[in-house]
C-alpha cells in the first residue's frame, strides 16, 4: 500500500542541510512502505524534530551552553558542541539519517530490491552529511582560521593529486615501495608465463617439511596483502613454522590480456604453479591455501584433476573464500543478468570492439564505497577540508595498489559463480574440458571466515564444509553434526583483510572453533569456544602434520630445470593499473 502524506523534509527543521536529504525524504515517500510504518516514523521524526529545536532555543537563551559532545565520531569534535548552529546541523541531520534508514528499511519488495534501496539509501545519507561540506563542518574553519588559510591551500594541492592519481588517498603513498619496505621476505622467482610468476622463498629453519606449501592469493588483488612487514606477513610466519613455501604473484593484466578466460587462468594459474612445484621439489603432494578468490580458483582447480583421477594436494586451506554463492552479502545487490548482461556487452566476448579490461580502479572504487565513511568520506574531509595528508599504512597502501581483470574472465565468474551459483552444483559447470565437482577433492580442509566480513559473509565461508568431503568422511554424515577429522572451519574476529593478517605477536582479537560441523552456521557458532588473540597457531598445528617430515632445507631455489630468474617479489607485482 502506498503512502500519500507529506514527508517531513529536513528543511523544515534544519536549514542547514540543504536539499539532498530533502529530495531522499521526496523519492521515498513515493515507495511502497505500508502506511502503519510510515505513521510511526513520521510521527517519532516530528517529535524528535520537535524536542531538537526547542532544545536549540533553550541554548540559545542561556547563551550557548548545552548538550554534551555529539555521540558520532564525525561530529565528536569540540567544534561541534560549541557552536550551537552546527551542533543544531549535526543533530538535524542524525535525526533526519536514522528516520531515513527506517524507512528505507520499511519498503515492501523482493529481498534484493530491499537491500539495493537499503545501499542507495545508506550511500546517499553518507555523502549528505554536513562534516563533508566546508561551510557546514566547524572543525575545518576553525582550523583555515588558525593557519590563515593555509589548510586550505594544503587542502587544494591534495586534491589536485589526487585528481592527478585518480583516486582518494587513504595513506602517504610516497613512503611505500615493493620489494623495499613491503613484500620484503626473501625469495626468488622460479617461474612464469603469461599470468603468473612463481615464487619459492628462502627457507628460515635448517630443516624443513618435505612436503612443500603452495599460496594462491586473490588474483584481483596483490599477493603482498600476506606479506606487508615481517611482523605481520602470513608467508614470513609459514616460512618460519618450517614449510617449504611457494607463492603464486599473478600479473596484472593490459589489453593483450583482455581476452583470457576462466579457463586460462585455472590451466595457467594453479594447475602450471602445482607442477611447478611438484617438479622443482620432487615431492608427489603439497599442501595448499587459496585466500578470497584465490581459494575458488584452487578448489577449481582441484575440482579439475579430480576428475581426471589426480589428487595432488594433501591439505587444503581456504581463507575468506566462496564456494558457495548463495549469500554474497552486501556485494549481491549488484548482481543480476542485466548488469551481467551489460558487462558481457561492454568487456566479454560480445564487446563491438573485443574484449576489454575490468579497470582495477574501478573495483578499488567499489569496495571503497561498500564502507564510505570509513573509507571516502574520512578522507575527504581530513585531506582536502583540513589539509591534513593521510599517514603511512602499509594494508592501505595495498589496498590502493590495485589489479585489472580480463574482461571475458570476469564476466563468465559473474554469470557462473555469483550469478548462477554453479560451482557449488556437481557437473553443472564444464572447466577445461572436465566436470567440476568439489566434492571429489581428496584433501583435508580447514576453513577460515573473518565474522565482520562484508565481502565473504562468514556463513557464506561456512558453506563451504558441506561441499567439501575430505577424506573418507560422508557429507551426509557431517551434516548431522558428525565429527570430521578432516574438515576443520574456524571463524576469527573483525573483517575480510583484518581478520586474516592477525599475527600472534600482537596478541589482538580472538578466533572461535567447534569440532562438530552442523548444517547451519549459527549452530555452529552456538556451540563453537572462542578463544584469545590469532588464530595463525591453531592453522599451524593442524598444517604440520600434512606436511610429513623434516628434511634438510634446501641449498638455494628452484631446480636444474626451474632455475631463479630474479629476486622476490618480482617484475609482475611491481606493475600498476
């Protein structure tokens, strides 16, 4: 049922706000909320609205004291408090973000309509704020006041850079260097070809596990994410726990690239790195880790030999990665066969001009506005209304070191996985040639999942025990809750990049694990114990057991066939979008 009255526009109370929030209030009234939930929402707003403004004249009377500090970190400045007219601003503006969310929350429609006015919505109150504004936000002229403008000035040459760069700056990007002062364990390069270099590192114990351990990070990201500084680079501590480890660096793609596809990269990417390794270590098994997208193109992978009657991997560890594609949280309201439809158009295989590229700044930008406040808008008012250069963060540094994809790669992922959730369905997908069925792999599992993570929802990464059979343990069996040996999933603390690169040193968060592995995630979660600090030690000893035993280290890497080609971390990393 539709709704007719009149939405209450924040005009009406704050005249500081502008008409954005305005013309928000104006599109929602004409969705359909059922007019119960309107009533309520309009007549809770009216009477906060109410409260706020004569709570600002009584402050106004008794000459500018009032409330205490705005509990919001963006208005949670002096400045605020004490100027009664921006104070009023922030509060007016509060007010009118928490009753636009209720209704947006109210709208009757399909789960994915929902979530997509839910975004819109959130997106739209985020940049309407008034610490985005230079004449709204008291901190910035207080501060252009106190250097005489020179914030300002400060402010504008930032902007200009980053005009210049193309993106906001989230850290000081000058202070980085590859190979310098991130992605500094050492290493050689053993391998490449036209998607991948292949990198051994040098071991860090006199003995060594004789079977060797293989990464294969996300290939819309840097591989450096697992190796930022040494005091918290997952490789260096892996290195340090006695594996010998190899990681895959995957190149980052120009226009003669466009046109490779899924398959390209299974064949080229983890089955080339398997051999690789098998021949270079003589070993007839490893271990492997596949991180985010990294870890569906190994189970892919894997998938394949399979059925082919090869099981090479003697463990398998997921981090943060889909299987399936049943719940992609936040990321799923952009998928649907128009848009899948229009990308296939523009840079699949149907481009008028042929493949094209997905720009890798395109994706910073999207995952960058998947938590705008956190990571635009504070940005923005730091960098260009108060003039203050964002300081050094190696994992924001990585995080604006951004990848292309192949058009036509990216495109069958999309229509495939995200959008028709094959992978998970044995024999509905055909990859190079062979069947995919995840649950003829014949390796031990552990599963990681980050429980904030907005980008692989933890239930989603959860998903991944029931497809995944081990060795010799039933999927029916484990899903009534059986004990699996061989399948192990642990959830830690905070979100997709943070929760991962945890090390122990710091000895912050905490990581929970359950030895039953129930149908649903929540009732894992009920019965899981949670424990202090990183989950890399628990990772550890389930992964040295299937790493057989020790042996000499090595004298130097590669092989007589495989000899180095240069130093870690290679040509191919050091190559920007």
């Amino acid at each position: 049922m539709k709704t007719q009255p009149t939405p209450p526009g924040p005009e009406r109370t704050d005249p500081a706000a502008g008409a954005a929030l305005g013309d928000l209030w104006k599109s929602l009234a004409g969705l359909n909320v059922p007019l119960p939930q309107w009533t309520q929402i309009q007549a809770a707003y009216m009477k906060d609205a109410t409260e706020l403004w004569n709570q600002s004249l009584q402050r106004l009377q008794d000459g500018g004291s009032g409330p205490a500090p705005i509990a919001d970190r963006r208005f949670a400045a002096a400045d605020w408090a004490d100027n009664p007219a921006a104070a009023f601003a922030a509060r007016a503006y509060l007010l009118n973000a928490r009753a636009l969310t209720q209704l947006a929350q109210s709208v009757e429609g399909d789960a994915k309509t929902q979530a997509r006015i839910r975004f819109a919505v959130q997106q739209w109150v985020d940049a309407a704020s008034p610490s985005n504004f230079l004449a709204l936000n008291p901190e910035a002229l207080h501060k252009a006041l106190a250097t005489q403008g020179e914030s300002l000035a400060t402010g504008m040459q930032l902007l200009l850079g980053d005009l210049k760069k193309g993106h906001v700056s989230q850290t000081d990007e000058s202070v980085f260097e590859v190979g310098r002062n991130v992605a500094t364990t050492p290493g050689s390069v053993v391998f490449e070809n036209e998607l991948f270099q292949l990198i051994e590192y040098r071991p860090l114990t006199a003995k060594v596990h004789e079977r060797p351990m293989l990464f294969v990070p996300p290939c819309i990201n840097k591989y450096y994410i697992l190796d930022l500084q040494p005091e918290n680079s997952v490789i260096r501590y892996i290195v340090e726990q006695g594996h010998r480890t190899f990681v895959v660096s995957w190149r980052n793609p120009d226009a003669a690239q466009a046109g490779l596809t899924w398959d390209d990269y299974i064949a080229q990417g983890p089955l080339a790195a398997i051999a690789t390794v098998r021949s270079i270590t003589g070993a007839k098994t490893l271990n492997t880790m596949g991180f985010c997208v990294g870890g569906t193109i190994l189970a892919t992978a894997l998938a394949v030999l399979a059925a082919r009657g090869e099981h090479p991997a003697q463990s398998m560890t997921l981090l943060t990665s889909l299987l399936d594609f049943g719940h992609t949280g936040v990321l799923d309201i952009f998928i649907d066969e128009p848009l899948v439809r229009m990308r296939e158009m523009t840079i699949g295989e149907q481009a008028p001009g042929g493949p094209g590229l997905l720009k890798g700044s395109e994706l910073a930008t999207t995952f960058s506005f998947l938590r705008p406040n956190d990571l635009v808008w504070n940005y923005v008012v730091a960098s260009y209304l108060k003039g203050e250069a964002p300081p050094p963060f190696d994992l924001l540094y990585w995080n604006g070191d951004s990848t292309n994809l192949p058009g036509v790669m990216y495109c069958w992922y999309l229509r495939h996985l995200y959008l028709q959730n094959e992978l998970k369905q044995p024999g509905a997908l055909t990859v190079l040639g062979e069947s995919v069925d995840l649950g003829r792999i014949q390796a031990p599992a552990f599963v990681y999942g980050s429980r904030e993570d907005h980008i692989v929802p933890w239930t989603a990464a959860y998903a991944s025990v029931a497809l995944l059979r081990g060795k010799g343990a039933t999927r029916a069996g484990r899903e009534a809750g059986a004990a699996a040996k061989d399948v192990k999933f642990v959830l830690g603390a905070s979100g997709h990049i943070a929760g991962v690169i945890n090390p122990p040193a710091k000895g912050k968060r905490s990581f929970w694990t359950g030895e039953k592995l129930p149908a649903r995630a929540e009732d894992w979660l009920a019965g899981a114990s949670e424990h202090p600090g990183s989950w890399w030690p628990t990772w550890a000893a389930w992964l040295a057991p299937h790493g057989g035993r020790l042996v000499n280290a090595p004298k130097g890497p590669g092989s007589a066939k495989f000899k180095p080609i240069e130093p870690a971390p290679g040509r191919y990393v050091k190559t920007k979008a």
